[in-house]
C-alpha cells in the first residue's frame, strides 16, 4: 500500500510540475506570444480583414 500512495505522489508532482512549466511558457516564450498588428512606421493598426 505504501508503493501505492508513493506513486500516486510521484504522477501527482509530476503533473503538477508540467502545469508549471506549460504556464511558464505561455508567459515568457516569445514565439507563443500575441503582439497588435503593426504598420510598417511601428503603429498599431486594425487587423487585415479577409
């Protein structure tokens, strides 16, 4: 029983430590960021539109 309880804590830490990660990195990569649309003076401009 013991086995038990310590993997379950183990899957438990290691979900917990990819939810970390994954909000980390939709916070600070830049590539996952979404920045205003821009004209080419550096203004933000309205989104093309199709």
């Amino acid at each position: 029983m013991e086995y038990v309880t310590s993997l379950g804590a183990y899957m438990v830490a290691v979900l917990v430590a990819l939810l970390v990660a994954a909000r980390w990195l939709l916070k600070h990569d830049p590539a996952l960021r979404v920045e205003p649309w821009r004209d080419p003076d550096g203004r933000a401009c309205a989104r093309p539109r199709d």
